[in-house]
C-alpha cells in the first residue's frame, strides 16, 4: 500500500533577500574596537586595580597584576570579560570574601 505525501509548502525567503529591514531583523552589530582603541587616551588615574570581590560595569578600566590594563567588554552576575592587549579573559567579580 502506498500513501501519498503532500508536499511541504515553502512560502518563499521573505525578507531574507530584501534590503529593507524587516519585522524580527537584527540590529546591526557595532563595531569592536581594539585594546588599543579602548584605552587610547586614558590617563592612568582612571584605571582601578582589579580585586575579585569588587564589581564592575561595562567599559570599566582595570589593572590586574598579570594581565595588565584592560576594558570590561561584558558582564554577567559572578563574572566579567576583561579585554586585554593580550585578549579576552573571563574573570570573577562581585563574590563576598570568605
């Protein structure tokens, strides 16, 4: 016996080749600038040394004793991403001392 399939109706790419931004589109994404970039022009007081039970915002300046000078790129609730000239790092931020 057979059984006759219908086939899967497609209703085209809509949006997907258009120029204009559609409904659901995502914004475009800012340009990610260097390390250099990014403390280019800081004087040194503004850079804080970092400490694991401090927390920090987006775009914080930080010290860390191996790394060195670094932007927050990103913050989660127990960690922060660190650019640093050497690149990224996750670190730990905001946790009470035991």
């Amino acid at each position: 016996m057979s059984i006759k399939r219908t086939k899967q109706r497609s209703f085209g790419s809509r949006g997907k080749d258009s120029e204009e931004p559609g409904f659901g589109s995502p914004k475009p994404a800012e340009p990610v600038k260097t390390w250099a970039e990014l403390i280019e022009g800081r004087p040194e007081e503004s850079f804080v040394p970092y400490a694991m039970a401090s927390t920090f915002p987006k775009g914080a300046l930080i010290v860390h004793a191996k790394f060195g000078k670094g932007v927050v790129i990103g913050v989660e609730p127990s960690r922060i991403e660190v650019l640093f000239e050497e690149g990224a790092k996750k670190l730990g931020h905001g946790q009470p001392q035991s």
